[in-house]
C-alpha cells in the first residue's frame, strides 16, 4: 500500500491534467516478472491524448522520474509501453518485515467499512433435506466473505435464511401420515425424511392425486392447524440438530438462523405498500409489479389463489433487515440461477423508493455438479457434506499417523487439516466457476491444497522453534536476492484483501495464500535459514511475517492452522 501511493504520488506529479490521482493508482499494477520491476503503470491510454506512442510516453516519465532519485525506488525503467518501478529491495524488506511483525494478524487491516453493517444471507438449507454438498458454495463463501469484510472494517450480520416453508412440507406432512415411523425419524431424522420425501414423488407420478393432498396438508399449516404445525416444528427442529453438526465441523456460527416462515406475517404489510405505491397490476387473476421499463419480466407479487411467492418473502425480509440493521450492504451469497429473481428483487425495491436499494448485492455463483449433472435431492442425487466431512478428516488422521506418528493432538490437527482441504478446494476456484464433485480432487494433500499451505505454515513454525530466538526489536538488513520474491509477496497482502473485498471473491486470498506458500518453500530450498551469520535475525524475521501472512490469509478463507503436522 505503501510503495503503491508513493508511486502513485509520483506519476500524479507528471500527469496533471491528463489522469486523476484516482486513475493512476487503480492503474498500477504488479509485473507479470519480477525482472521487470515491483510496480508497472501502463501509458495506452494516454496515446491519443498527448498523440504519441505508448513507448514514447514511458520513456519520457521513467527519465524524469528517474531524475528524482526518490529513496525509496532504486530506479524507474520503461520497458514497452509501460513505466516499471524497482524498490530499493534492502529498504522495502526491512519496512515489511517491520510493518508485519509489529501489526502481526491485523498487517492488511483497511478500515474501508468504517463499521457500517453489512447483512449477509448464506448457506439456507432446506429444513426436512439433507445438507448436501450443494449447500458447501454458499456457506463457505458467504463466511469467508463476512471475515473478509470485517477485516476492511465493516461489522456483518450473518443469516441462515433456512428454508423452512412451502408446499414441501404439505407433501413431506403427507408422506409421514402414510408411510412414516416416529422411532425412525428420531433415530435419524435427515435420513428417514428424505426417505420419505422421495417415495411422495416415487408415488406421486402414479398417483397424482397425492400431489393435491400434499397441497392440502400446506393449506392447513397455513391456517394454523395444530397436528400440521407441531410435525412442521418437529420437522425443523431435528434438521436444525443435524445442520448444526456441520456448521460445528466447518467452524462456521451465525447471527441469526431467521428462515423463510418467520416472514409469514411481514408480507401483507409489503403488498400493501404496493398498492399503496400503485405498483401493482392484475394479470391472469395474479398480482405484479411491471418491469418492463428495464427490460426485466414482471415480478410476481401473489398466485391468482392468493398465495405469495418467494419475492414476496424477500421483499419482507429485506425491509426487515434494513429496518434492524440499517445496513450498507445487503449480500445474497445464492446461486447464479437465481439472478434473474434479485435482478426483479432489487429493481421492485427502487420503485418502493427505498434508497438502500442500491445496497441488495447477489453474490452468484457456479453449481456442484455430480458426474457433470446437477445434484437432485428430488430424485435421490445428493453427496452429504458430513459425510464427505468425516472422509476428509479420517483421511487427514491416516496420513498423520503414517507420517508423524509422535505428533500430539491427532484428532484436532486431523480436523483442520480434513476441513481445511473441502473449504480451500471450493474457495480455490473463482465463484462462477462450476466445480465438478471429486472426493479423490478434495481430498489431496499436495500441490494446490490447504494442507499444502498449512504444512508450508507448520514448516515455518518449527523453523521458528528450532530458533529459540526473538524476531521482534532485530535490525532488519537483507541483501540476497532469494528472499525478495517472498517480500514481494508478502507486501501484496494488503491490496489482495482489498481486491477480494471488492469484488466479493475469496479466491483471490486462496491464490495469495498458494502463491506465498510457493514463494517460501522455493526460499527454504535454496537458503540455509538458522546459518549462524549476520543475516540470521532478518532471516527469522521473514520465516515469522511469512507464517503470520499465512495463517491470516487461511483464516479469511474460514480455515485453521495446525502448529505441527
């Protein structure tokens, strides 16, 4: 950030009256080689302004900036049609490596958010269903976003927006009355009601008329009828006992577990708003509000037999929170088939005149595919996440003892590290991106893996043990040229968590994060660390930024640390 504004400041000085000081930094950028200089400014755009080449123009500012002999650039180049900056590599690494050890995990804070509020809707399964790996994308997303925006600056509000209304229940309510057992469903409850929940569609397509007594079994719950709305709260109950035993494993808590039937009462107030507003046409029986002035479908308010439909339900929840929380942002971590529903969502709350509409973001993102094909818990098609969980871990426990048998607490290492491999393999790719499901693919501890950064991390500490001695208060003077890629490194941090922040994309720390782990273990091959020499000190210095970096840039992504492995 440092070297970024100095730069910057810099540049602004030549190009008064062609860019803004605002242009310039957000064009600035890293070299593609570290040959060719830390920070580049490409000229392309200022061609047909100033009505010479690109090269031309680098050649000009890199000879007057190299006339400034600025201390803390070594020197300015221009290669191509870019202005490349080279640090002077002995000031920079000391400023760093100070900078890090003295701030430790909050190196890369940015009080952006100021403390605005920012509610995040994640993770939502469907009460009654498995927690599927379906469901992985937006929790792990959705919590790697809620730390990422508290560590710019924001407080954020996390919401399991369960779904737990809909004619889903009338059906599954219908299926316990024919064919359920109470021992069974207690003994396990996910596994018995997804049973019955595929039989009603296993019969159903013989019998239609199952599929009306299931709409009769909702209306009553609607009304309030006591036999359908205890075994709707019982049907919920003893999901929630089964999510929650995921959310345990993956370390993820939320603020507010607020689902789809806690809106019941907060929708009539909205289409009354509505009407009020004169939104509202009749279609076909059916009540909508008009998009067609920007180019989106009608959005369905209420069914032509009076019942509301899941925008009604978002309407109502996001007033609600904007009402509790008077939030800056409003995020929807959901997949990207959705994004035609928040496209209305958003354009419905604007014509309400609601002036924090402009704050409803949907965070898309690709599906979890099986064998290429989307994962159906109608039909049968579903991977659990527990499962695949407790695979993850047990895998992570072999290994341990086949490897380091000596090691002290198995259990809890194995547990980060099982974990830490099914969040990193989803948040290693950018988030619309589909990603095919592979246990084998999740499960590797090598190349681009969190146990692969973990371990580059756990090699770092032991380093550091095997020192004994303090890395805080030493003079930092690193002349070898092995250690700079890993200050390079090391100083990208702070903008990478800016970049993610921004742009609402977690890989962008998961990338930093291998890319770190690369630059040090190329380091730790090439450099005897604990040599006794001059350089000692420093060196250590580097070993415990790099493993501060690490474990924040895991952290971010929800993933732990172990000290050993």
């Amino acid at each position: 950030m440092k070297y970024r504004k100095k730069y910057s400041g810099l540049l602004a000085q030549e190009l008064k009256g062609i860019l803004s000081d605002e242009n310039i930094e957000r064009l600035i950028e890293k070299p593609k080689f570290l040959k060719h200089g830390d920070l580049a400014f490409p000229c392309f755009q200022m061609a047909k302004a100033l009505r010479k080449s690109p090269v031309e123009i680098a050649k000009d500012i890199s000879q007057k900036l190299q006339s400034k002999n600025e201390s803390d650039f070594d020197r300015f180049e221009a290669i191509g049609g870019y202005v490349n900056a080279f640090l002077d590599k002995s000031k920079a690494a000391a400023y760093i490596l100070n900078e890090i050890t003295e701030k430790k995990n909050h190196y890369g804070d940015y009080n952006r958010g100021r403390q605005h509020t920012v509610t995040i809707d994640l993770s939502s399964p469907n009460i009654a269903k498995p927690f599927s790996m379906g469901h992985l994308r937006s929790t792990v997303i959705g919590n790697s976003l809620s730390l990422i925006y508290e560590k710019c600056g924001f407080k954020t509000f996390k919401i399991n927006h369960l779904g737990d209304w809909g004619t889903q229940f009338g059906k599954l309510i219908t299926a316990y009355k024919l064919w359920g057992s109470e021992q069974k469903v207690k003994e396990s409850p996910i596994k018995e009601l997804l049973a019955l929940y595929i039989k009603f569609h296993e019969a159903a397509e013989t019998n239609p008329e199952l599929e009306q007594e299931g709409r009769n079994w909702f209306r009553r719950l609607e009304n309030g009828d006591v036999e359908a709305l205890g075994l709707w709260k019982w049907f919920k109950e003893e999901s929630l006992k089964e999510f929650k035993k995921v959310y345990e494993l993956l370390g993820i808590e939320f603020d507010s577990y607020a689902g789809e039937a806690f809106y019941n009462d907060k929708m009539e107030p909205i289409v009354e708003m509505l009407r009020n507003k004169e939104l509202l046409d009749e279609s076909d029986g059916a009540l909508v509000v008009q998009l067609e002035d920007i180019g989106l479908p009608p959005c369905l308010i209420k069914k032509s037999d009076g019942a509301t439909l899941y925008a009604t339900r978002d309407l109502a929840a996001a007033k609600y929170r904007y009402d509790q929380h008077s939030f800056i942002t409003s995020l929807y971590v959901v997949g990207n088939e959705q994004s035609l529903h928040f496209k209305q969502l958003k354009a419905v709350l604007a014509k309400m005149d609601f002036e924090w509409a402009d704050g409803i973001i949907h965070v898309p993102f690709g599906m979890m595919l099986k064998d290429g094909k989307k994962m159906s818990t109608r039909k049968g098609k579903v991977v659990l996440l527990e499962d695949v969980l407790k695979d993850s871990i047990e895998l992570a426990k072999k290994n341990i003892e086949e490897k380091n048998p000596l090691l002290p607490n198995q259990q809890e290492t194995a547990a980060m590290v099982g974990t830490g491999a099914i969040i990193f393999h989803d948040l290693k790719n950018f988030r619309m991106n589909d990603i095919d499901f592979s246990l084998e693919e999740m499960l590797r501890v090598e190349g681009e893996s969190a146990p692969y950064v973990q371990y580059t991390n756990a090699r770092a500490k032991t380093i550091l043990r095997k020192a004994a001695s303090p890395v805080t208060g030493v003079e930092i003077k690193l002349e070898g040229a092995a250690e700079w890629p890993v200050v390079t490194e090391l100083m990208d941090f702070p903008e990478t968590v800016i970049r993610a922040c921004h742009n609402n994309d977690p890989s962008q720390i998961a990338k930093y994060v291998l890319n770190l782990a690369q630059a040090f273990n190329r380091y730790y091959g090439e450099v005897r660390i604990l040599k006794e020499n001059e350089e000692k000190d420093a060196r250590l210095a580097l070993v415990n930024a790099v493993s501060i970096v690490l474990e924040e840039g895991l952290r971010l992504l929800g993933i732990k640390a172990p000290e050993e492995m």
